[in-house]
C-alpha cells in the first residue's frame, strides 16, 4: 500500500466520519413522494463531495425519477478504467419506535455508527470516496483511470439508472466495475460475491366454476381451485424440493470448481449458521446438492402467498370459484428469465388437474450475474482482502439481487467485483442500522490499496 495514502487516511479518518455523519443526516427514503427533495439533497451532497476531491467532471443526471450523480477522472492513459457504482439513497425507517436512537441522527454506540444508510449504502460509498480522496491529494492524482456512477432508486423502482445504463454504454465503458453494498460472512472472513441469481415473479390464477359455490349444495361435483393450486404447486416441487420443470434442469450451468469445493466443505459451516439463524431444527430442499450452492446457484420456486374463498373468522362453506398465488422463482446466472416463464406456463399446463384453467402472469423479471474467480480484476481483489484481512476471501454467491450488478455486467460487459464490507448482524432492512467503525476504518485502507493495485507496471 502507498504509504502517503495510507498516512492520509489515517490523518483524516475523524473527518471522513464527520463527513459521512453530515450525509446520513439527509433523510434520503427514495421510496417516500415527500422526501423528494431530501433524495435530490442527498445527491447534491454526494456531487460537491465528488468536486472537492477533484474530478474535473461532476454531474447531476436529471432522471424520470431521483438523479444519477455522475463523474469521471481519465488522466491515466494506458492503465485500466474503473466504474464505481453506489446508492445515496435508502430504506424507509418504520417500524420507527425500535430505533434506540432516531436513524438520521448518526449515533455512535459500541464501536457501530447507528444511522438509516450507515453500511447500506452511504457508508461504503463513503470509504470508496476517502481512498479516492488520499490517493488525490497525498499521491499527486488517482492510480487509474475512474468512473462513477451512483444513484436513488436502489431501494426504489431503479428505472432511471436501468435507462441511462442502457442508452449511454459508451460513455460508461470501463475495464471492471467495483460495488461497495454487499456484506462479508463474518467480520473474520472477507467475502466477494461472484453470482447472483435471476429472479421471475409470477401470479397464477386457478379458474374452477363460473361463480362461488355453496359445498352443502355442490360439493362432490364442483371443483374447487384451491385445491388445484396446492396440487399444482407440490407437482412443480415436490417433498424432496426437487422442481420438476425439465427445461430449467438441463439449462443450468455447471458450476466453478473452486466454489464447487467451497460448497461441499462448507469449511465456515454457514449451513449450520443459517439453520440457528432461522431457528429451525433441519435444512430443506434438494438433498443432492449442498446447502451453500442450493443458496447460491440451484433455482428455487417459493409460493408467497395464496388467495381465495373464505378466511374471515367463522365458518363459511363457501367453493370458491378463483384462486391465485404468488410464486417467484431464483434463477442461477445463466438462466435467462424469459425462457423460464415459457417453462413455467408450458408446466403449469401439463401439471394443472383436469377440469380447471390455469392462467400465468409475469409480474417482475431480472437477469443474474457470474464472474469467473480467475478473472484477472477478482483476483486484485483477492489480493487487496487477503493483505488487509489476513486470509483469503471467500467467493459467495448471493441469492437475492442487485439489478445494478447485473446490469452493468450484462450491457457493458465487463467483470462486476462486489467487494463489500458490512457484517452479517448490521441489520440492513431493519431498525437500528448500523456500520462497524473498525471496518470503516479498515476498509477505507482495503479499497486504497485495491485501486493501488490495479495500476498496471509499465
Ligand atoms: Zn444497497
């Protein structure tokens, strides 16, 4: 690591707290219509931080929805370019009373910077901008070339960067992308998520009768499309969570073979953590495959919700003649979300029983994403962790999805590094957010010396 860089993230780490303190106390909630102008505050923050670091080109990007905060700095001809990705904005507070202390009144406690967007996401943006800022200012300019792109509809609809991904891919082009929103398995184990699943979200609505039916006097005869729904349902999984949709089996990718071994070992046994975490006695699903790669790269098909007939209290002998339910499904990387609602509706035919109609809706889709291991950028990284962790990372694959990381992977297509560093416990969704201020500390150093590293050796 550049020891002048070093020297200035130490010297200056109060003020990069300070700073990051002021810019939590903009109540950014990208999903509330009144904290509009809170969003756009958040964003103009984020833009002056940017200019006083010294990018020659800072803008706000007016959007359809919140504005995109963009800069460049391409001084550094023959060495890689870095796009960076954030988001200023974040998640509602509610339930609010939990909150030991308010969210957008940074408070520390135990070591943990507590604040609504303390390590999701303002907090990782945070520790990007300070290694940005010291390789600035105490190494006479940036190692490489970078792009940053951050935006206010991560926790929101994330329309407007989707559109502006996609019409100004020139602009955009870079080597890698690096996005500081992810957490680590545990504070001893720096992570990188190398995949992330598709998602495909359906409503399926069972038809029996014309109109709800009386079961004193049609019961025995008429269908009842609850009960087809359920049937339906445990033919597409089955007992053992196998899902019988043979298109989906054949499509799915081999897997890595470093994450393959990572998987059957399980040498942090995050199966067992996951099983006391839920409080259940035994993990379910496919038993062919261990629980890490049924969590990262086994599709799932999950039933959220069913609709229909009578559940007030009392008793009412109602047949009903609809029913739906919700059913989502998580796709590895590789499995196009298009495909697999063909498959879907192609099974749901061939398994709804006779006598009712089955009807398939497409309700929200999203493409995964996987890096290679080997890839040369994951492999700075790899030795960026390693030097400031002691070990080596561990590769995840994460089941839920970053539609940035996808589609930034997917458009430009370039390698994704999701290099992040909140821990398991810090509540992301929930109140009480907060950010360990030891890896604040640390991790300002780690994306310094990552971006040192990249710097190809003429
Ligand atoms: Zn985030």
């Amino acid at each position: 690591m550049n020891n002048a860089v070093a020297a200035y993230l130490k010297d200056n780490h109060d003020r990069f707290l300070e700073a990051l303190t002021s810019w939590l106390r903009i109540p950014s909630i990208s999903m509330c219509e009144e904290r509009t102008d809170d969003v756009r505050r958040a964003a103009a923050w984020a833009q002056q931080k940017l200019a006083d670091i010294g990018f020659p080109l800072v803008e706000m990007i007016d959007t359809d929805g919140h504005p995109l905060v963009y800069a460049e700095w391409l001084d550094r001809p023959g060495q890689p370019t870095l796009l960076i990705y954030g988001h200023y904005d974040v998640q509602p507070v509610d339930p609010l009373e939990e909150w030991q202390s308010p969210p957008f009144e940074p408070t520390v406690r135990n070591g943990n910077l507590y604040a609504r967007g303390a390590v999701d996401d303002k907090g990782q943006v945070m520790l990007v901008l300070a290694a940005l800022e010291a390789w600035a200012r105490a190494a006479g300019g940036l190692p490489v070339n970078v792009k940053i792109l951050l935006e206010g509809e991560e926790e929101a609809s994330g329309e407007s960067i989707d559109a502006y991904v996609r019409s100004h891919a020139g602009r955009l082009r870079a080597d890698a992308s690096l996005i500081c929103d992810t957490s680590m398995i545990g504070e001893k184990h720096p992570s990188l998520i190398v995949g992330l699943r598709g998602l495909l979200y359906t409503e399926i609505t069972m038809q029996g009768a014309r109109r709800d039916l009386h079961s004193g006097s049609f019961g025995g005869v008429a269908p009842n499309p609850i009960h087809a729904l359920c049937l339906l349902i445990s033919r597409l999984k089955g007992e053992d969570g196998v899902i019988r949709i043979p298109e989906l089996a054949a499509a799915i990718p081999p897997p890595i073979e470093v994450e393959k071994r990572f998987w059957d070992t399980d040498p942090l046994e995050l199966g067992d953590l996951l099983r006391r975490e839920m409080g259940v006695d035994m993990l379910v699903g496919e038993a062919a495959f261990p629980p890490l790669e049924r969590l990262g790269a086994r599709p799932t098909l999950e039933v959220h919700g069913i609709r229909g007939g009578f559940t007030d209290s009392g008793a009412k002998t109602v047949i009903p003649a609809l029913a739906t339910a919700k059913v989502s499904m998580r796709l590895p990387a590789g499995v196009d979300p298009d495909d697999m609602f063909g498959w879907l509706k192609k099974a749901v035919r061939h398994y709804t029983p006779n006598g009712y109609r089955a009807e398939v809706n497409e309700l929200a889709a999203g493409e995964g994403m996987v890096v290679s291991p080997d890839d040369p950028f994951i492999r700075v990284a790899v030795a960026a962790l390693q030097a400031a962790y002691g070990v080596e990372p561990v590769f995840m694959r994460e089941g839920g999805s970053l539609p940035a990381a996808a589609l930034l992977n997917r458009v430009l297509q370039i390698p994704v590094l999701l290099m992040g560093f909140g821990l398991p416990d810090d509540v992301l969704y929930a109140p009480n957010e907060r950010f360990s201020l030891a890896q604040f500390e640390r991790d300002m150093f780690t994306v310094g010396d990552f971006l040192g590293r990249l710097r190809r050796q003429a």
